[in-house]
DNA sequence: TAGATTGTTAATCGATTAACAATC
DNA sequence: TAGATTGTTAATCGATTAACAATC
C-alpha cells in the first residue's frame, strides 16, 4: 500500500484520468474495452491502456477492464475516494460559479466555507454558504484541519492569503488567480491558468487563418 | 511575413506567454533581462530564453530585451494584436463569471453578445450584456462573422451548439464543459479542464501525505 | 480454435535542461 | 576591458506512439 501511494504518476496521465472516470460513470456495461473507451473521448488506444494501466487493475483480453472495479481504482488513485474538505475564498463571480458547481462533490472536493474580505458580503449567504470574514481564514483552518484552499479573489491578494493558509496547516492550494504562488515545497499549488487556456485557442487560430 | 504566421510553436511555450506579458505589463523598466523574469515567474532563465525566441525578437548582451518591443511581439505571437470577437454561450454561473471578468480585452478577447436557451434569461441583462435566444446563434454568426464561441452550458448540449456554430462559421470553441467536441479537423477546440486540474491538486496531495 | 484485446518492451518524438561560444 | 546576458548547439528527460507476444 504505502510504495502505490509514493509513486509518481505522469501528469499528462493524471489529467486524463477523470475523463475516463467520467466516461465509466455513464456507461451500464460491466466490462468495459479500452479501445471502445479511446474511441469515446477521442485518444489513442495504446494511451488509454497506458493511462489506465497506472491504476494497477488489470483487464482481461477480448473482455476489457471491469468497469466497478476501474472507477474504484481511479478514484483513488486521484485521492477522490474520502472527499477533500477545502475552504474557498473570495466569493466574487468565479468564485460563486464554483459555489454553483454543485458537482465537485463527484470529484473528491467538499467545500466547506467560503470567506471574503469585503465586509458587504460577510454573513451572507451564497448558495447556502454562508460568508466568513478572511480574518478567521487562519483561526478555522486549524480547527477544522482543512488541507485543501480555493482561491479566487483578485491576484494582487492571492500571495498574502496563501502565505496565512499554509501557516494555518493548508497543504494544498487551488489558485484561481493569474498570481505566481510562492510556497515552501512540500506545499501543493495548482495553477488554473484561463489566459493560458485562451493564449493556446488564439494561437493557433492565428496559425489556422 | 506568411512564413512566421505558419509557423508551429510548442504549446508549452505558448502557455507560458501570457504570464511574460502579465509580468512585462506591470514593469517600467525600458529593458529588462531574462534572468530577471525567470526569478520573478519561478521558471529557469534558459526557459524564458527558449519561451522568448520564439516571439523573433531578440534581446542584447547585457542589457536585456526591449519591453515594449516584446509585448507587441508577444501580442503578435498569440493573435492578441487585433481582438478576437467571440460569442458566449450559456448565461450560467460560470458564464456570468467569465462575463464579469473585464480582463479579458487585455487578452484579445472581445465578448460580443450572450446566449441562452432558458427563456427566463433571454432579453435580460448581465454586466450590460443583453442576451439572445440559441436560435438566433447561427444567424448572429454569420451576420457579424463572428470565429470564436465560448461554450458554458452544461455538458450534454454542447455539441449541438459546437455544431450550430460551426456550420454558421465559427472556427474556434473554448470549450468549459466536460463534453468532448467532435468536430473537423480544420477547427481549433480549447478545452478548459477544471476536474483536470483538481486531479492534478489532489492526486498529488495524496502523495505528499 | 480464431481473433480481439491486453500488457510489455522498444522506438520515436518533443520539451526541458545543460553547456558554451558570441557579444554588448 | 571584464563580465553579465544572449542565442545556439547538444544532452537529457519524459511522454507518446509503435510493434508484438501473451492470453482469454
């Protein structure tokens, strides 16, 4: 158990991982072809086998994976199997859409509170959560062992809030923001970078054109 | 001239563009070295060198690259020279979070009009943006010859409308959904992975435990 | 059995990193 | 000049793809 937990996975792997979970948790067969799976979502058979082989579950020839036992392996291997209590700060548009998004409890994460800075929005409610003043940030981490923090305030906050999470005990960080997060390196950041996203799409229009 | 527009540039390199652009467009400096930019974006400086070159400009021994010869060049490179009119579809949380986010001129893009198929919505405003009915996407298209939709409807009606709009004449979709778009070869898709990327953050989380 | 499908081993491809000469 | 910084060429690394034997 504890050497599968220490392994590395390649990350273009782990990103098409929920791609496939997605995919498994539509279908109603219980076996399951990888190269049916390839064909589905649009990539190569060889790196769906590939991909799936990282989960250790084996298939069968001429049957294909079981379908049960291949959600079960990806969602542990993509820590999804007890869900991931996270605090989410900044409840400003993105940050509601994410509130919005009621599906991420399909993906391993559970948001448990949001918090703002702008007194305004402190006691309101979003979606049924209700908004805690960033001033608690450091005091509730530590009492509810949150590892997990959501930002998506603006970028020029985004450094400081990250600083007081990981005093607070956050070990891992989703940054909304176009900021880059300096962090100690057993810390855990994961950069959602939508003008990235944007700059591949206008590129290679341009290229097309 | 029509050499560069066809050249291909790594996608990696393309990803890291715009976070040079940020950094420059915040700086006053007239030159600035790419060591310099390394240390403040965290990559190594042999990168930002590689990432540059592929913009043409080059800079001068000791002294660095020209500033705002690099942000024309950049803007150049990734089709942000002129902006990009787009279509959004889908008037949701997330929509509205992209709609409310200003930023997005800075990056080439120009939201031009809104979608929804929820006839509670249709004729309202959001952030001044009036929204239109779905069935007037195709005839919207081609009248304002609009090449980019943004897609932010959930999954299920995504092809549908990633086929409307390409019919009509789009020829690039900034996919948010989970859904994987069939579409011909001569259109570029985007896809903004959200589930990928949290993947990503806890798979790793769950190693460094 | 015959053949579809898996899993393994090897080859290819592309991106990152290293080394270093050129130069302002 | 001396030395920081660039740009180029080569080495390394990792991911993708190909080939194929194993097997149900």
């Amino acid at each position: 158990m504890k050497k599968d937990e220490k392994k590395i996975y390649p990350l273009p792997s782990i990103r098409r991982l929920p791609l496939y979970l997605n995919y498994l948790r539509k279908i109603h067969e219980e076996n399951i072809s990888g190269t049916v799976i390839a064909e589905a979502l649009d990539i190569l058979p060889i790196q769906v086998r590939k991909d799936l082989a990282i989960t250790n579950v084996t298939g069968k020839p001429k049957v294909g994976f079981n379908v049960k036992e291949l959600k079960k392996a990806i969602e542990h291997c993509l820590g999804w199997n007890n869900l991931n209590d996270a605090f989410l700060i900044g409840a400003g548009h993105f940050g509601q859409a994410l509130l919005g998004y009621k599906k991420f409890r399909d993906h391993g994460l559970n948001i448990v509170a949001v918090f703002d800075k702008d007194e305004d929005k402190v006691g309101t409610d979003i979606f049924g959560y209700k908004i805690f003043p960033v001033e608690k940030l450091n005091n509730l981490i530590q009492r509810m062992k949150v590892k997990i923090g959501i930002i998506t305030t603006p970028g020029s906050t985004a450094q400081e809030l990250a600083d007081t999470m990981i005093e607070a005990g956050v070990l891992g960080i989703w940054n909304f923001t176009p900021a880059t997060l300096n962090v100690p390196e057993n810390i855990v950041v994961e950069n959602v970078r939508l003008v990235s996203s944007l700059s591949v799409l206008t590129s290679k229009l341009k290229q097309q054109i």
